[in-house]
C-alpha cells in the first residue's frame, strides 16, 4: 500500500473489472471439472511423488500399458507432445525399467514401446484409486445416467470446436 508524506496509507482503487455476463459462462460446471480433476490425479500423484515420478510418467505408463507395442510417434499423437517433452520421461522410465522400447519387427526404424511388468504394475496401481473413486461416483447412477456421463466426457475431448467428438465403443 503506498504512503503519502505524512505517512498515512493511500488506498489505490482496484481497476475496472471487465464485466461478466454470468450466463454465458458456466462457472458452476468449470468449478466442478477444475475439482473433480484435482482430486481424480491426488492419489496417482501421492504414488508418483514417492518414487521421484510426475504426471507425465503417468501418462506414458498409462497408455503404453493400455497399447503395448503402440509406437512412439503413435504416443506423442496420443499426448499431443513434442519428441524433446517425451524424450527425458521415456528415458527414466526405460531405464527404471518401466518400459522396454524395441524396434519394429516389419520396419526396423519404428520404435515400439511395451510395459515391463513393473511397468505394468504400476500403471495399475496409478489407475487402481482412480477406477474406485469413478465408482463411488456412479454407484448410484443409473446405466443410462452413466452413459451420459461418458457420452458428456467425450464431447469435451475436442481440442478445436469445430472438430467432431471421437466416439467410442468402449462404454
């Protein structure tokens, strides 16, 4: 706070504050999303952090061991990351052993990525609390509210408004 030549404080105004027509923008649904994914990465973060790992190793622990053999440019589409952002977290995961990277049987210059068992073990220990707080949140839904809570989350997938969502058979 500033201070005159006679010492006393001078409140400076706040500056306008643009105006918010509050319904146009859903707060309530933005709050709710902002939370639900604080907490839904809570428990694979207290697991990571304990090993020296982040979110990043998740996410490649995850889907490697979702699509084991999937390719690397395959896994930066899927992250929609560059080769340098990959490069240092695919590193410590092949050599913690997470991770085994081999090339191609058809085409020697693809890079394929397979789970080791750990790497398999904790890619379902990450996903072990995350699939049972998804449960107690839809134990009381009914199948068909359950299926517009996926359908709902799978509309909010496109990274461009104009793209179409990306359906799914996995329900």
């Amino acid at each position: 706070m500033a201070r005159t030549s006679t010492g006393r404080a001078v409140q400076k105004a706040m500056p306008p504050m643009p105006a918010v027509d509050e319904a146009q923008i859903d707060f309530e649904t933005i709050e709710l999303l902002f939370f639900a994914y604080r907490d839904f990465v809570s428990d694979p973060d207290a697991i990571l952090a304990k090993i020296g790992m982040g979110r990043a190793h998740h996410r490649v622990v995850y889907f490697v061991s979702r699509q084991p053999g999937m390719m690397v440019a395959d896994l930066l589409d899927t992250l929609q990351i560059t080769k340098q952002s990959l490069a240092r977290v695919l590193k410590q995961l092949i050599e913690l052993g997470y991770i085994r990277q081999m090339a191609g049987a058809k085409d020697r210059r693809q890079r394929r990525l397979y789970p080791t068992l750990a790497g398999r073990e904790l890619a379902l220990a990450l996903s072990e609390p995350q699939s049972r707080r998804i449960a107690l949140a839809m134990e009381d839904l009914t199948p068909e509210m359950r299926a517009a809570v996926k359908q709902f989350l799978r509309k909010m997938r496109g990274r461009d408004e104009n793209l179409e969502p990306i359906d799914s058979d996995l329900d």
